[in-house]
C-alpha cells in the first residue's frame, strides 16, 4: 500500500499506520511491530527529509 497513489477509496487509520510502521521499519532496520507510530521521526534518527523521501513526494530541487 503507498498512501499516495490513487486507488479510489479512503484508507483507514490503521492502514496508513501499518504503512508509515514499514516506511520507517525499512529506514532503520527494526522490525515494524516495534515502531510506535506516535514518536517523533528524530526518536529514530529520521530527519524531516527522509519524511519525505518515504511520502514519494518528488524533492523539491529536481521539481523546477
């Protein structure tokens, strides 16, 4: 599941925590049982940048 795609229907709570779980469990190497969703991305080392790197946005400067 990627949140930013397009899939014609509303995705639960859950999901998207279950998702965001993986994102960052895959950025620090813990499994996602052990991601609480609820801390900051700096409790496990993350910047606002690799935020966005697992959002797919496209960065900014290859945008323009």
């Amino acid at each position: 599941m990627n949140p930013t795609e397009p899939t014609g229907k509303a995705r639960t709570a859950a999901e998207i925590r279950s998702w965001l779980a993986a994102q960052i469990s895959g950025q620090i190497g813990l499994p996602s049982a052990e991601i609480d969703v609820r801390k900051p991305f700096a409790a496990f080392g993350l910047s606002s940048r690799d935020a966005v790197g697992m959002s797919g946005v496209e960065p900014l400067h290859t945008s323009f």
